[in-house]
C-alpha cells in the first residue's frame, strides 16, 4: 500500500510553469494565480491585460511561438526570477491544493468544509496498476479511507459500499467538470453558489487550463455515503475521487456544509 | 362554453396555467406554445382577453380560479379559444418535451430522441422522498418485450435483464433544477458541444420537469450503467437510462436517445 504524504516533484512544477506561460491569451487566465494581485480591484483589470500581452507578446517572438525553458520566462516585462520562484511554489501545489483555494476563493464560504484526503505514489508502475484497473483502485481508495475512518463498525461500511458503489469514470477532463460541479451544486442547490460558478471552478481542475495541465480521471462512487467519513453537517451522497495521472496521486474528496 | 368531459388532470393544469400567469402577457406567450406541435401553436388568445382573464382572477377568492364556471362570461375567451388550450393541455407532457427538443436544441435528421410510456394504477412508491428502485426496476423489467428492440435475441434481453436490475439508481435531491443539469450532462455525453450546448439541452429539460406550465409534478432517476445500444441500433449511445415519473398522468416514461454523425 503507497504511503500517503504530501509531496511534489520539481519537474511537474516546471512543466506547469512552462503550460502556464504557454496558455495566457487573456487577462481573465491570470485569475487566481497570485500573478496578479486582485485586492486592488480598481487597476486589477489593468494590470492583468498589460501583464497578458506582454506574455503573449514574449511568447509570440520564440521559436515555435512557445516557452520552453524556465529561463526565457525572465524575458517578459513584469517577471522577475523572485516573482516566477513565487509562482512556481504555487503551482508546485497539487492540483488538489489549486483547486481547494481556488473553491475557496472564488465558489464557497467558511460554513463549507471542503477537504481532500490524497493517496501519493512514488512508482509509475505500481500507479499504473492500481489506477488502471477499477478493483485495485477501490480497493485502495477503501483501504485509505479505512485509515482514517472514525470506529470499527464505519470500517466494515466503508469497505461494503466502496466494493458495491456504481463506479461513473470521466476520462475526459470537461465531462468530468459538469459531473463534479453537480455534486457540489447539490449540497446547496443555488442558495450559495450558482451550477456556473462552481463548474468554472472544476473545469479549471480537470480540464485545460493555465493553472491546470494535468491528466485526470474523475471516478464518481455513486451512493457512497459520506457520512461514514464527515460529520456535524450536511453531505451528499457519491465520492468523487480524482486520479492525477501527471502527480501519481489519488485525491478522495468529501464536503459538509454548515448551513 | 368549457368542453364536457374534461379529465381532471387537464383540469388541474388549465387552473395552474391561468392561476400562475402574473402578467397578460405570461398567457399570451409563446413558452406554452413551444412544445405543442406545429399548427397548434397560435390559439388566439390575445393581450387584451389574457388581460381580462388576470382581472376576473384578481377578483376572485384568494384571487385563483378553482371553477370551470368561473371561466364563463370573460369576454372574448370563446369556446374554440378554450378547446385550443385545453387541446394543448392534454399533450402528454413528455411528448411535449419531445418536440420541445426538436424544436430547437436537437436535429430530426440526426439525433433519435424517443420515449416508452407506461401507465401506472399508482406513483407513490416512485416520489423523491419514498423511491423504492425496486420497484421502479420491476415496472421496467415487466415491459421488456415493449420498448426494447423487437430482434432483440434472449441473450440480449437477459443481458439487460441482469443489468437493470443490479443498476444504481440515481435520484438528485429532490430539485428539478438539479435534475435538469444531471440530465443534460446525459445528452452532453452524446456529443460534448458539437451539435449543442449544455445550456441549450438543459433549458428545456428544466421547463420539462419542472412541470413545464402544466404543473405537473415529476420525478427524475438515471438508471445508472445500463445500456442504451440494446434497443437503439446504429447510432451512438451513451450509458445510463433516463426514467421520468409523473405523478399526475400516473405514467412513468423511459427516454432513449441515439445520435447518427
């Protein structure tokens, strides 16, 4: 069984940085990424157009119209190494992390806890295996839950309904994105937050975004009922458990709303 | 002036239609008349009578109609406007959200949208809040032989068997509008964004089942897994079954769609 720790390599936060770079066309894809600072609202919009087309701008005179080393990201008016260290750190977050803050900052309120709890690999092959075949992936998700599960008896559940769950896989980041913006419009139903709102937030994690470039999977373990894992609020049914195939991590998601 | 005869279902949704109108204008326009088929449109009522029909409301006990006879006497609501809403009423409502769908959101020349319906002598045990799967499971299994493919073999037929009735069944919070965006990622999954957009499908499919101006209340599951390529041949299909119940037709009706690119 893969320990389960927080980690991220250097390559996938370079890779990121340079699908960063590589995807701004407009102001509005520096949302969120701290780049741009939004507590000024006032010039925000300025700033993020000026600091766009000078990245575009950058891009558009390389070979190939494309970033691919770190260093050429210096050349843009605007980037210093300390603010690209800056932003490398935050992208070096896992996705799962991106994603949380960025539900956070821009969809939920504090009455939300929205967590994660996340399976890491350290091999290839081993991910591979167990993310490949459904049985080894519920198991492990099952076996992780167990972990951290709160008595004897929400044990045996966990492992029951895990093992009898209707699995509904994504492999298509935007499909996906619709299927998890249901599952969190569900637990509020317009009252918070409206379905457009929290899909931006989920296209930006499983689909093509600056901010996210990573190939994931969303497995839906339909009926799964979470109060087996979160209490002292409201839950909905059905796990969303997010397969990062670029991290090698297995992100297991649950949600109580304090209303 | 009120045609004899009427069925208290299309009672229930003439009086819910008049009694919901705010403005004349809610009477007078199109969003009744989108569903119906073509021809039916244009009943003829107009802003002025749709005006007078809001007035004989407003002075009515609690300000609703509760009568047929409180209908008599508006003037200009003959009886030919009447049978033309009445005509429209009866539409059953998941033929109405056929060709609200054809009408357009999907294309007849490429995408098979039908549906099989059954009669039920009693919805209770289908509501949101009392869905027994096993009896909705029961009620589409006894009426294999009808909406599946009649050159279905017995293998197929036991392979769809053994599928539904060890399927999940999806219910969605007691909430057509989250209804609405698990049905439309369904029709999504046909063909993300090529031939139309989520919006597009889920707008109808929020007015369906919602109840539409019919009132109707309705409740929606996905039989999940299950396939549609067993009684659709040749177009592409996606998993999951769509059911919807409703509860005053007492009919439960089972949506399959096929797309031909």
């Amino acid at each position: 069984m893969p320990e389960t720790h927080h980690s991220s390599t250097q390559d996938v936060s370079s890779k990121r940085l340079l699908f960063f770079f590589n995807h701004i066309r407009y102001a509005k894809d520096l949302r969120g990424s701290y780049l741009v600072s939004d507590i000024d609202s006032e010039t925000y919009e300025d700033r993020s157009q000026a600091l766009s087309r000078n990245i575009l701008e950058t891009r558009m005179q390389l070979p190939a119209r494309k970033f691919t080393q770190v260093d050429q990201l210096l050349e843009i008016p605007g980037i210093s190494s300390v603010t690209l260290g800056e932003l490398q750190n935050f992208l070096g977050q896992s996705a799962a992390e991106l994603f949380k803050q960025d539900m956070y900052k821009q969809v939920i309120l504090s009455n939300f806890e929205c967590a994660y709890q996340k399976i890491t690999f350290e091999e290839r092959a081993l991910f591979e295996a167990t993310t490949g075949d459904r049985t080894a992936l519920s198991e492990a998700v099952a076996a992780h839950l167990v972990l951290e599960s709160i008595g004897p008896l929400s044990e045996v559940e966990i492992r029951r309904q895990i093992r009898h769950s209707y699995v509904d896989a994504y492999t298509q980041g935007h499909l996906g994105s619709f299927a998890l913006a249901l599952w969190f419009y569900t637990f509020a139903l317009d009252n918070w937050f409206s379905f457009e709102q929290v899909r931006e937030s989920t296209e930006k994690y499983l689909d093509v975004h600056p901010l996210s470039s990573d190939t994931q999977t969303l497995y839906l373990f339909k009926g799964f009922d979470n109060k087996l894992l979160v209490s002292g609020g409201r839950t909905v049914p059905d796990l969303p458990v997010i397969v990062n195939h670029d991290e090698m991590t297995v992100a297991i998601w649950t949600c109580l709303l304090k209303d | 002036m009120i045609p004899e005869n009427l069925s208290p279902l299309v009672e229930k949704r003439l009086f819910h239609f008049l009694n919901r109108a705010r403005t004349a204008r809610a009477i007078t326009k199109v969003d009744l008349t989108k569903s119906p088929a073509p021809g039916k449109a244009d009943y003829g009522i107009g802003e002025t009578v749709a005006q007078r029909i809001i007035d004989k409301r407003m002075q009515l006990p609690r300000r609703r109609f509760t009568e047929l006879s409180q209908l008599e006497g508006i003037a200009g609501l003959g009886k030919d406007k009447i049978s033309d809403v009445i005509e429209t009423l009866e539409i059953p409502a998941a033929e109405a959200f056929r060709r609200a769908m054809y009408n357009g959101v999907i294309f007849e020349e490429n995408f098979e949208l039908n549906y099989f319906s059954k009669k039920l002598a009693d919805t209770s045990g289908l509501g949101y809040r009392s869905t027994q799967t096993d009896l909705l499971k029961s009620l589409l299994l006894d009426s294999l032989g009808d909406w599946v493919a009649s050159d279905a073999t017995p293998e197929h037929l036991e392979q769809l068997k053994g599928e539904i009735e060890s399927a999940y069944v999806d219910t969605y919070s007691n909430s057509a509008e989250a209804d609405s965006y698990a049905w439309a990622l369904w029709f999504y999954l046909f063909d993300a964004d090529n031939w139309f957009t989520y919006e597009q499908v889920r707008l109808p499919i929020a007015r369906y089942l919602g109840g539409y101006f019919y009132g109707d209340e309705q409740t929606f599951h996905l039989i999940k897994g299950v396939k549609n390529s067993l009684y659709l041949k040749g177009g592409i299909t996606v998993k999951d079954l769509p059911v919807v119940v409703n509860h005053d037709e007492q009919s439960l009706s089972l949506w399959m769609g096929q797309l031909f690119d």
